[in-house]
C-alpha cells in the first residue's frame, strides 16, 4: 500500500470502512422504500412523495445541522446518528398496508433528516484525520465506498425484498449501522474546534452559523459550482428515463445506463484514492465538469447517429468518472479553504445549496411536457456542467499558501 495514499492512516481506514457499511445500508432503503411504497399505492405519485420526502430535511434541518457539527465532537454525532438511523426503521415491521403509508413516510423522513447530520459530520472530521496532501486521495476513496454501496446495496435491496420482505431489508439494514457506529466509535478523539486550533487568531472561535458559511469570500465560488451542477444533477433525474426510454423503450436498457456508472466511478475512486498525488482540487473540479458537460453533449445528441444502446452504455460508464472526482476536487477545495470552526456550516451549506439546486433542475426537467421539448432541455443540462467548469476554472480558490496549509492541517491526526 503506498503511503501517498489516505488509505494509508489507520483512522481513516476505519471511517472509510464505516462509510461503506452505511452507505450500503442507505442504498438498501433507497431502493427498497420506494418499491414498498409504490406496491402499497400503486401509484407513481406515491413514490414520488417518498423520494421528495429524502429533499426537504437537507433544506429545512441545514441551520440546526450547522450548529451541532460545529459545537460537538462529530464521531458522537455520527455514532448517535447511525444509532438513530437504526431505531427510525423498526416501525417498518409494523408497515403491511395502504392504512399503513404514513408510517413509512415518517421513517423515510427521519432517516433523511439524520443524514442531514451525518454528511456535514464526516466532511468536517475528514481533514482532521489526514493531512492537507491526502485531502483529493480521502474525498476519492469516499466516492469509491459512496459507488461500491450502490453497487452492492442497490440490487441486494431488491433481491431481499423479492425473497423475502420489507421484515427482512429492516434486519439488514439495522446491521449495518449498528456496525458503522461501532467503527465510527473507535476513531481517535477530536477536539471541538476553538481557538485552540488556531492560536494564531488571538480570541476564541464559536461555530460559523449557516448564514455566515455564504459570506466567506473564498468558498463562494465553490457554492457556485455546486448550485449550479446541481441543478443540472436534477435535471437529469427527470430526464434520464425519458431519454433512455426513447432510444428502444426498454425499462432494462434504463437499468442498465443507470447501474454502468458506477463503473467509471469505482476506476476513478481507485485511480485518484490510491495513485495519484499532488493534483489540484481546483483544477481537477474544472477539469471533471468540462468532462461532464462534453460527454452529456456527445450522449444526447447521438441519437442523431445511432439508438443503438452499446454506445451508450460505454458513454454512460464513461460519466461516472467525472462525477466522482468533481466531488472529490469540489470536497478538497471546501476543506482546504475553511477553519475548523466554520466547517460543520460550510457543509450543511453544501447540503442547502445541493438540494436546492436539485429542485430547481427537477422543477425545469418537468418543462419536457411542454412544448420546450425534450433534447433542449438536455442541451441546456449539458450546458450548464460546462458553465460549471468556466466557475471553478475562474471562480475557485487556488491552493493555500505553505503557512496557511500549516495552520489549516494542525489539527489533522495520525493516530490509530
């Protein structure tokens, strides 16, 4: 294992290892949830409603999620948060008719809302785990176990659904957040970031509130980037399957050009986690979202030439690539360029800005119906990936000054 990789410091071997455990139990619900809502209602809207339900905590719950990740040690947080994760899913057992939806609405809720907390948790103890040069490896590894969750999560949740039912996703489930927390518990202590952190600064540092996470000059360009990808993230949710429908109509060939980018993704994670050192997150963002854009153009304009799914398929697997080290360069930046003490909002921000850039894009991907049409409505989705890029490219910040990184990185902890 060479050592210029994250992988190589214990601590966040463990976390990584804790982060794959649960994301594999959140692709479980993910895909689980919505089918049982969906068998209970037979309706489209019903599954709808659930997944609008997993939306809404990230922008309501953001304030609050800002002032416990800056005031409290964040393993407990994540610990605590697994823990709930686990308890919110036994009232599913009791789930076993339509009188019974609302039930499963509230734990979908629940479950959202504590996720809310949990991302802002992990990216903010991240950099207090590794150095400043292991910082893309890190953020790239957790976009490899984000990808490798899916992977297994996603069909194991529909395959025990199939052989058994929602009883038994529920015991899965409850497993492996029981098993994340416990990793999670076993990761050194931090400190809660003051002044301690930062002797420099001269008065103690309270947590940065939500609001003031906006106004730091050098992360603005960063939330940017982020809405407006986001919207583009949203606007191809709604408009993936009519594209991948229209090209031969088959609800396989729709799973199929969903699950292969999860190929490109996992090389990524792979190549950036463990053998690339020294590259800038700043230019690794643009870089991966002009990528982003140009594949998008080349995908939805191919029909033109060919419906023939092959070469979507490799285009497809292809994308995920660029995916996984936008977040990673986009992560990297926030890190690098924030205190300690603002980074719980920095990141529930992220979360904020994420969502409602989703909404929007879901919100202008519904226009298909009218008479925009679809392919420039995807025109536009592609478009605005690579007006990403032209904002990372001119907007992001360059990379810390030697003294400035010092001070940044000394809190980051080696010990196993």
């Amino acid at each position: 294992m060479t050592s210029r990789s994250a992988f190589a410091i214990p601590a966040f071997r463990r976390l990584w290892t804790a982060g794959l455990i649960s994301d594999t139990g959140d692709w479980l619900l993910f895909i689980a949830l919505p089918l049982v809502v969906f068998q209970l209602t037979g309706s489209a809207l019903g599954a709808s409603i659930a997944f609008l339900l997993e939306l809404i905590p990230a922008v309501v719950l953001a304030p609050l999620a800002a002032r416990l990740v800056g005031r409290f040690d964040r393993r407990w947080i994540m610990v605590a948060v697994n823990v709930g994760q686990a308890l919110a899913l036994l009232p599913l057992l009791w789930v076993d008719d339509l009188g019974d939806l609302p039930l499963a609405y509230a734990v979908i809720f629940v479950h959202a809302s504590l996720s809310t907390l949990f991302e802002p948790a992990k990216n903010t103890l991240l950099p207090e785990l590794v150095d400043t040069t292991r910082l893309v490896s890190a953020n790239a590894l957790i976009g490899l176990n984000q990808n490798l969750g899916r992977l297994i999560g996603g069909p194991l949740g529909g395959v025990l659904l199939a052989v058994g039912d929602l009883r038994l996703i529920v015991a899965v489930d409850v497993l492996t957040y029981v098993a994340s927390a416990v990793l999670i518990a076993t990761l050194p202590a931090v400190a809660a970031p003051t002044d301690a952190h930062s002797p420099d600064e001269g008065a103690a540092r309270r947590p940065t509130g939500l609001l003031a996470a906006f106004r730091i000059p050098r992360l603005r360009g960063a939330f940017a980037v982020i809405f407006v990808s986001s919207v583009a993230q949203g606007m191809f949710l709604v408009l993936f399957v009519l594209f991948a429908l229209g090209l031969r109509g088959s609800d396989a060939d729709v799973g199929l050009l969903r699950g292969v980018q999860a190929i490109g993704a996992i090389i990524a994670g792979v190549v950036l986690g463990f053998l690339v050192r020294g590259s800038s997150p700043r230019g690794l963002t643009a870089l991966s979202l002009f990528a982003f854009g140009a594949l998008s153009l080349v995908t939805w304009n191919l029909p033109a030439l060919t419906t023939d799914i092959w070469p979507y398929v490799a285009l497809f697997a292809a994308v995920g690539a660029p995916g996984v080290i936008m977040i990673a360069g986009l992560m990297s930046v926030l890190q690098e360029h924030s205190a300690p003490w603002q980074r719980g909002a920095v990141f529930a921000a992220v979360g904020l800005v994420s969502a409602l850039g989703q909404a929007a894009g879901i919100l202008l991907g519904a226009l298909s119906d009218g008479p925009i049409g679809l392919l420039p409505l995807l025109e536009l989705q592609g478009c605005l990936y690579l007006l990403s890029g032209v904002i990372a490219l001119l907007w992001l910040p360059r990379p810390p000054r030697a003294g400035k990184t010092r001070r940044l990185a000394e809190t980051a902890t080696h010990a196993s």
